[in-house]
C-alpha cells in the first residue's frame, strides 16, 4: 500500500468517527433537552342546566281487582280516598290529578313547586288511608317521590290470599316503556309481557304480579322505565281463610348497596303475634329481613337490629345469589327498630312486621323499605296517621349533628352518635326540614293497634347538574 493509500483510509477512519461522534450526541441530546410537544384540545363549553321544576307523584288510592259486586275481577277500582299532605319551602304548590287505572277514580296526582330564577324550592308530599272494605282492612302510609328510571321493589307475595299490584304512574307528556325484572326464592320470573310494557302519558297502569307467577313467597322487582320517567310502588294485600290481614303500600327501596339501613321496623302487640303464628295460614306475620342479592355469588351478611335505646340484637347469615331470601328475625321486643345490613357483595333490602290487635282489633302489616343516604337539605311532611315518629340513623362511626326545623320555627340540633338512631317527635301535618344530615339516613313509621307503616326518607336529586358540551 502506498502513502497515499494510506492517508485516503486513515481519512474516512477519522471522518467515520467524528459521525459517530456527532450521532451520539445528537441522540443522548434529544434525551436532556425537551422537544416541543403539539396537541389538539376539543373545544368545549361547561354548560349549566336551567333547574327544572320539582315534582312529587303521589300513588293515589288503594286498588282492588274487582268492582264492589265481585266482578271483572282483572279490572283495577279504588276503594275509598288517600288523604295528601304537602308542602314548599317557597309556599303554595300545584296539584294536578292525573288519569287512573283502568278509568278507576284512584286519582293519583303530581305535586309540582315552580322554579324561580335559579332558586330551587323544597317539595315534600305524602299519603296515607285508613280501610275498612271488602277484602281491604288495615293502614297504609307512602311518600309521594321524584319520577325516576329505575326503582327497587322489595316486598309482597303471589300466594293464595295475597294479592300484589305494581302500580305505574307515569306523570310526563311521553309514553313511559317498563321492563320489570322479577326475582323470587327461586330465582328470576320470566313471561310474556314482563318488558315493554307502555304507560301513556299522565295517568297509571296497574300490572298484578300474580300475572306473571303464582305461589311466589319472596317476590322483589327492579323497575326499568325508557322514555318518560315514572313512578313505582307496590301495593300488597292480605286475606286469611276470609278475614282481611292487612294492607301496605311498598315504596323503593335505596338501590343495591353493600351497606343497607332500614329504619321504622315497627314491632308491636308480640304476644298477640305469637299466638296467631301457630296458624299455619298465618305463617307471613312473622317478622323477615327480604334480601335480595342481584349478582350471582352468595352475600353473606352481618345483621344489627336496634332500637333508640340501644335494645336489639345482631346476627350473621349467609344469602344465595341471583334470588330473594326472607331471613327471620324473631324474638324482638316492642319497639321500633333500625336494621344495618353489611353484605360482602351489593344487596337490596327491605323488612316486613305485622300486628295483631287485641280484642280484635285488626291485623295490618308494613314493609319498611331501606333509606338511601341524605344529601342536602332535604324536607318531610308527615300524613294522618296515629303514633307518627321521624328516625334519623347514623351508621357510620362519627356522631352527626343535624340540623332539624318542625313546622315554622321549631328550631333544633339533634346529635345522632355513630351506629345509633335518634326519634323525632313530629304530628300528623307537620313539615320537617333537614339540614347537615348528609350520610344520614332517615325514616317515618306509623304505629298504632291494629294500623302499622313505614317509609324512608329520600333526598331530592340535583335540580341541574354542570355538563360540558363539544362542537
């Protein structure tokens, strides 16, 4: 090789390097030093709703499947008038009756408090009936409520002598399309007409729930509306070898939760219920949690019932999934109760009692379905009906101090201690407003001889709520 050879090769050596070199610290540059970056945000808009007005739709009447002659037996009449009671933060509301069951005169209605401005009223609207007729005898008690898309029905029974009527009351200006979902002790019902049933606008169908299965001892329904929202409850009625045996009106219960409250388990004249136990007929006047587990693993769950006094007792079971359990709850004292339910998996729940009066009193039952959580200010009224009580629970650890205003200005901080319940006196008409209650669950229960309900308290949903909207 000669000199120039080798100074062309030791050339390109060097060259080669230095590129290597260069490329190195490019690389190990672009590892320090931040490049720009470029990104698209949408461009979008965070819109508030204007509040709409806030409507209570109250159920109306008891119902019965055939007229004061026994016939038509597949038509729904009501028997007798549900008496109201209502009441605004903001003063006088509007009540419109809305058409009933099958043209019955059941006249269930809506209760509307107008927004002004942006200030959203308090509303509040409860029933209740005394009765007497035919096979109807006993006392019934419900909160009318905000329409929704889904509501939890956990009560009632398809046996011979109970009857169960799921009443629909669509209150908007659109049909309402309802898909029930039915679970009983056995699992899930199925039939023709379970879904897609049509509820016109502004008026009540009736659906018996013995139309889509008989003999159902442990019934709980999951109500589905599309379209208009509607409102959902459950009347059940009782005859016992031709003796009426009481009559309620189940209300929704908080949806499925791993943590359940129930407050107002009214347990009352126990003596009198032993003894009427030991009729085989009678086997539904015992007192039962009614579980029912959606999913379709076993819960096992943890019980305490209580008093406000602390009286009570705890337990813990195991439930199976996919179907309805009534779990006993025997041996309770006289009083009104607070159930705590913890599951390891999401349940729904709700409790039934019964009373038997002396001296023949009457029988009557009352399902006392579980309180959803409070949240802001929320208001009570509280219907006829004897031995009339407020329940605020609190089951967490930390005390809550409510604040609670009965009528115009019965001011009043009421402590609730972690995992205990407090009483409210309250009267017949009375309206209660709750304030620094959130967490809190809240309760009415009724009790007097022969005449038992229950209804839990329910804060109103948000009147509006900020969404962002995107080109």
């Amino acid at each position: 090789m000669n000199k120039r050879s080798v100074f062309s090769t030791t050339g390109r050596v060097a060259v080669g390097v230095v590129g290597l070199a260069v490329a190195a610290a490019v690389v190990g540059g672009a590892t320090v030093v931040r490049l720009p970056s470029f990104e698209t945000v949408p461009a979008g808009q965070l819109v508030t709703p204007v509040p709409v007005d806030q409507q209570r739709v109250c159920t109306g009447a008891l119902l019965q499947l055939s007229d004061a002659e026994g016939q038509q037996a597949t038509t729904a009449s009501s028997v007798g008038r549900a008496a109201v009671a209502r009441e605004s933060s903001e003063g006088d509301v509007d009540v419109d009756e809305l058409a009933g069951a099958d043209s019955s005169d059941s006249r269930p209605s809506v209760v509307t408090a107008p927004v002004e401005g942006t200030d959203v009223p308090l509303v509040a609207a409860a029933q209740s009936q005394s009765v007497d007729e035919g096979d109807l005898r006993g006392f019934a008690s419900a909160p009318c409520t905000e329409p929704t898309s889904s509501t939890w029905l956990i009560g009632g029974s398809t046996e011979t002598g109970r009857v169960s009527l799921i009443s629909l009351v669509n209150p908007s200006d659109v049909n309402a399309t309802v898909d029930l979902d039915i679970r009983s002790e056995t699992g899930e019902v199925q039939g023709p007409g379970i879904d897609g049933i049509v509820v016109a606008p502004r008026s009540q169908k009736v659906v018996p729930l013995s139309g889509f299965a008989t003999g159902l001892v442990s019934p709980a329904v999951h109500v589905s509306s599309r379209g208009g929202q509607i409102v959902a409850t459950l009347q059940q009625s009782v005859v016992r070898t031709l003796e009426p045996g009481g009559v309620d009106i189940v209300t929704g219960s908080a949806a499925p939760s791993r943590e359940s409250v129930v407050t107002g388990i009214v347990v009352r004249d126990s003596a009198n219920l032993e003894g009427a136990l030991a009729d085989p007929s009678s086997s539904d006047l015992q007192s039962v949690l009614r579980v029912l587990v959606p999913g379709q693993g076993p819960s096992q769950l943890s019980v305490s019932l209580a008093t406000d006094d602390g009286t009570g007792t705890s337990f813990e079971t195991r439930v199976e999934g996919g179907r309805v359990t009534d779990v006993p709850i025997d041996g309770l004292e006289d009083g009104v109760y607070t159930a705590t339910v913890r599951s390891s998996t999401a349940v729904a729940v709700a409790a039934r009692t019964s009373t038997v009066a002396a001296d023949a009193g009457g029988v009557d039952l009352s399902w006392a379905a579980s309180s959803p959580r409070l949240s802001g200010d929320t208001e009570v009224v509280v219907p006829d009906g004897e031995g009339g009580r407020l329940w605020l629970a609190n089951p967490g650890q930390d005390a809550v101090t409510a604040e609670v205003t009965v009528g115009d200005g019965d001011e009043r901080d009421v402590e609730v201690p972690g995992g205990s319940t407090v009483g409210v006196d309250v009267q017949r008409g009375d309206a209660v407003r709750l304030g620094n209650a959130d967490d809190l669950r809240a309760g009415v229960s009724f009790s007097a001889p022969g005449a038992v309900a229950a209804w839990p308290v329910t804060s109103p949903l948000p009147a509006s709520t900020p969404v962002t909207v995107y080109p």
